[in-house]
C-alpha cells in the first residue's frame, strides 16, 4: 500500500468535526464575573477521536478528585501544525462545541498516515475565539 493510500483510508476514518484552537489569553467579563480563554482558530477539519487505552487517571486537587483518560485524536497530514498547548474541540452536527481535549505532545513522523496527538479531554472556562 502506498503512503498516498494509507493517508486516504486514514481520513475516511476521520468522520467527527473538530476544529483547533491556539489559546492566546484571557479576559474577564466584570457583568458575568466570569473569566473566559481567548483563542485563535487554527484549522477547522475532520478528526478521529480514540481511546487507546482504559486506564484512568485520578488527581487530588483543592479537595475534588479529578479522573482523567488519555485519548487520541487523529488529524489528517496536510493540516496544521497543531502544537503541544493547543486546544482541539469536536463539535456537533450544528457546530457548536461538544467536547475539549488539550494537545499534549505532537509525534510527528516520515511516513505517517495521520498526525495522532495524545489529548487529555479537559473541562474549559469559556472559549472566546477572536
């Protein structure tokens, strides 16, 4: 099989929209006392959300158990670059956002058929793309 048709059966795959943002700040609305992320959008596309593993993490902190579960999200080779930091949204038929995960690391590669990112899905304050 060749790298062209890896990557084509690689983005079939990839049926959930996402888009990705770059957090650049925050700001806060003294009306709704309520602190919001600033982000610029980086790319709007189709990704592929999976979870490799079961293994669940839990963190103590300020009293409140958090668990967590690593994930993967799969984006196609000719978007990005997506950086450690970045902030990856899947989003719902209507567009709006369903669920936040965090870019961990990027394992880029020669011969990859998808850019696989390890995410940590994350609860956010408000996201105010600018």
């Amino acid at each position: 099989m060749s790298i062209e048709a890896a990557r084509a059966r690689a983005e079939s795959r990839m049926i959930t929209p996402c888009r990705v943002l770059r957090p650049t700040g925050k700001v806060f609305d003294p009306e709704t006392n309520v602190e919001a992320t600033t982000a610029q959008l980086v790319l709007t596309d189709r990704c592929e959300l999976t979870a490799p593993d079961t293994q669940v993490t839990f963190a103590e902190s300020a009293e409140a158990v958090v668990a967590s579960q690593q994930a993967l999200i799969k984006l196609p080779v000719r978007v990005g670059p997506v950086l450690p930091g970045d902030l990856i949204q899947t989003l719902t038929p209507a567009g709006t956002p369903a669920r936040t995960f965090w870019v961990a690391a990027s394992r880029a590669k020669t011969w990859q058929s998808c850019q696989r990112l390890p995410v940590q899905e994350i609860a956010t304050d408000p996201i105010t793309v600018v």
